[in-house]
C-alpha cells in the first residue's frame, strides 16, 4: 500500500516545486520526506533504507544515477524531468513527471500501483468491483470457462495454464501499462469473488473500441452484466473520452443482444471476423 513518498532532488530549490503536491499527499494522509541526492549517492541503498524505510515507499528523484541504484534494488522510483536534467540519461524509466507542480496524490498513487504489479481498480457498482486482471485470476477463469455455454460464443482460454497466466503477464505489460484500459476483472464486493471479465480494448481493422464482457453462469440473469457494462460505457465516454464503442455478436446468442440493446447499442451491420459472422452493434454517447 502506498504510505508515503520520498523526493530525492537534485535541483536547488526543489521544495518550492513539490509545496503543492506534498500539500495534496499530506491531504490524503501520506508521509513526505525530502532527502539530498548526494547522500543516497555517498551511501547507497543504505541511507536510504535507514532514514526514508523502503516499505510502501515512492520515490521521486532528478538524478540518474540516484535512479539507477533505486531501481537495480528493484524499488518503485519516478523519474523528474526539469530544465536542469536535459543531458542526464534516465535508464529504463517507466514513469517520469514534468511540471511537478501539477502533479497530483492520484497520479501517483496510480504510478505506485504499477510499478509494484499491483491492479488498478477501476470502478465500483452496487455489487461489483472492477478491477485490472492479475495472474491469480486465472484459477477463477478456468472455474468461468469450463461451463459449455461459456465458449459456445467467444474465444476458449489456453488448455495450458501456463500459458495462460503468461498471457495475462503480457497484457498487463503491453495492454494495460500502455493503453491504461483493457479487459478487466469482475469481483462481488460482498464476496471478493471473480465472477466475470469486461472492459473495453481494441480489435484489430476496426476504428473503436470494442465492449466486451462475460459473466460466471451462477450469476448470469441477475443484472450483473447490465450493472458492469452500464458502468464501463460510462467510464468509457467520462474517463477515457470514447463516443462510440461498438460490440460483436454472433447471430444466435440471443440474451447478448438482448443485454446490448438495453444498454443503448443499435444495430450496424454485420462482419466476418476470422470465418465467424457476428452482428456489429454500436452504442453512441449522448
């Protein structure tokens, strides 16, 4: 959990850049401490982990070489960008920041997440919690998947669980670390359990986005799948900006029809996606 974030800074006057944003840490009861570059560098991890305490810490630092030695010790660090750094080479850095003072706690908060391989959850409902799809889901899907009517209209997991879970690993790196969006995992709050997969993603030769959902059969026709994909296509046009997104369905699967037109999708045409035919409905924003 993120408790509190480190600023190791090299550039002179540096705690007049961050006042705004350990102001909104400090709001959201995060600790903030300031730490001078040239002793990190002096001592290494060392000082570090003596005088800042390594868990549940960010850090941001303006120094490359300070980086460097955060990130060979495999710790959460943000690269700073500023006027004062041009010409310092930032290895391998996964998050870097310009006009720190605009910066905000969610930011980071968000950038924390990823760094540690933890999900991202992207919204609740009355029963549900939506959240990015993690390796330790996969149990839950093969649960999901092996009911018949499951993969009677949509694409069957890999027989091997490894290679499944390896996919799940790359998506998380390519797809959601990239786009911040994708297919994501669906959970009963008052259980905690995995009972589906939605989101939104992109299939290749179409220029929107694409709706895509599935719900465990034990929890099919209870309005589980209307509450999740209502909220998506809400958190589609609120947060990500998308005024079409469209969804495939085959011919014959009746109740996803029926669930898309409910949710304001209207009939466009019909497509061949790899030999199978589907109805391409889509759903305007308003």
């Amino acid at each position: 959990m993120f408790k509190r974030a480190a600023f190791i800074l090299k550039k002179e006057n540096a705690q007049s850049d961050i006042h705004a944003l350990i102001d909104d840490l400090t709001a959201n009861k995060i600790d903030s401490c300031i730490e001078n570059v040239d002793n990190i560098l002096k001592d290494n991890i060392n000082h570090t982990e003596k005088n800042v305490g390594l868990p549940d810490t960010l850090f941001i630092t303006d120094n490359a070489a300070c980086q460097m030695i955060l990130k060979s010790n495999k710790l959460p660090v943000i690269v700073y960008l500023h006027e004062k750094n041009t010409n310092e080479i930032f290895s391998h850095a996964e998050y870097a920041i310009e006009q720190i003072e605009e910066v905000e706690y969610e930011s980071l908060k968000l950038a924390y997440l990823r760094l540690t391989g933890q999900p991202w959850t992207i919204l609740t409902t009355d029963r549900c919690e939506v959240r990015e799809t993690t390796a330790e889901d996969a149990d839950s899907f093969y649960e999901i998947y092996k009911e018949p009517s499951i993969t009677r209209y949509m694409e069957d997991l890999y027989n091997d669980k490894a290679a499944e879970v390896a996919y799940i690993q790359d998506y998380i790196r390519n797809v959601y670390a990239f786009y911040g969006y994708g297919m994501w995992t669906v959970l009963e709050k008052s259980s905690g359990k995995v009972i589906g997969r939605a989101g939104i993603s992109w299939r290749e030769g179409f220029d929107i986005p694409e709706l895509g959902f599935v719900i465990a059969v034990p929890y099919q026709h209870q309005g589980y799948a209307y509450e999740v994909c209502n909220a998506i296509l809400e958190y589609g046009k609120t947060e990500l900006g998308f005024t079409c997104i469209q969804a495939l369905v085959m011919e014959e699967n009746e109740s996803s029809k029926s669930l898309c037109r409910k949710l304001g999708f209207k009939y466009s045409s019909k497509v061949v996606v790899d030999n199978v035919q589907y109805n391409r409905l889509t759903w305007e924003s308003v």
